[in-house]
C-alpha cells in the first residue's frame, strides 16, 4: 500500500492496548491525516454536511458583500465550525452505533436521535445569530433603496 495515506487508504493505525505497551508512535501528523480523513468522509458521505457546508458559503459570501464587522465574522466562522464539527460527531456516533449493533434497538435509536438533535440545536442557533447578524445591514439596504 505505499504511497496510500495511513487513514484514508486500506492500512489504518489504531492504537490498541497492544500498541500502547509497544510504544508503537503515533505522530501528530499521523493523526492530523486521520482528522482530515474523518471530516472527508463526512463529506463525501453525508448528505447534510454538503447542506451545512453549503448554507456556510452563502453565508460567507453574504457577510462579505454586506461587508460586515469582525464580531460579527467571528459569530459566523464559530457557529459554521460548530455546526460541520457537530456533523462530524454525529457521523461518528452513528457508525459506531451500526458497529455495534445490525438490530434494531431502542437505545441505538436514541443515542443516533440525541446526535442528530445536537446538529439540530447547532444548526438554529447559527440561524439565529445570522438574523442578529444580517438582519440589520439587510434593513437598511433595503430602507436606502425605498
């Protein structure tokens, strides 16, 4: 497998009890390559997360042209940061869940529920600090064009 990055291709690294008494070396590059893989397969995989990567770029480009303050940038790459991390926790959550079990289970429906509604809670707040946001310049663009 040369050349296939250690997370994204066949041979992954998963530190073990075993690897832990060898002292087997995981190096911070490793695991950044391991995130990067993480967040890519959500991505690549779930349909939400392109939904939440695109409302970030409508947002984005809108506090651009509005030309918006650095508190109010700072509000918008925190809640789009806390939205997509969410995502990926739910991702996670939800694979383990089908590790862990092919049958249908009332706890597995529950702790993938409780996931989705953190993404959920995640995704309104960052609608409602995008009102508090684009509310006002947009009101008044739209009172100097009456």
């Amino acid at each position: 497998m040369a050349g296939q990055e250690p997370c994204c291709g066949k041979r992954r690294f998963i530190r073990n009890s075993h690897d832990k008494a060898v002292d087997a070396r995981f190096t911070l590059d490793h695991a950044f390559r391991c995130a990067r893989c993480g967040v890519a397969h959500a991505f690549r995989t779930q349909r939400n997360m392109k939904i939440h990567a695109a409302v970030a770029v409508v947002a984005v480009a809108l506090a651009a042209a509005l030309q918006v303050g650095p508190a109010s940038w700072c509000a918008i790459i925190l809640c789009t940061t806390l939205v997509l991390a969410a995502e990926c926790a739910n991702t996670a959550l939800e694979a383990v869940v089908d590790l862990v079990t092919d049958d249908y289970h009332d706890l597995a429906r529950t702790a993938k529920d409780c996931a989705a509604g953190a993404v959920y809670l995640c995704a309104l707040g960052s609608v409602a600090v995008g009102a508090v946001v684009f509310a006002p310049p947009i009101a008044a663009l739209v009172a100097a064009a009456l």
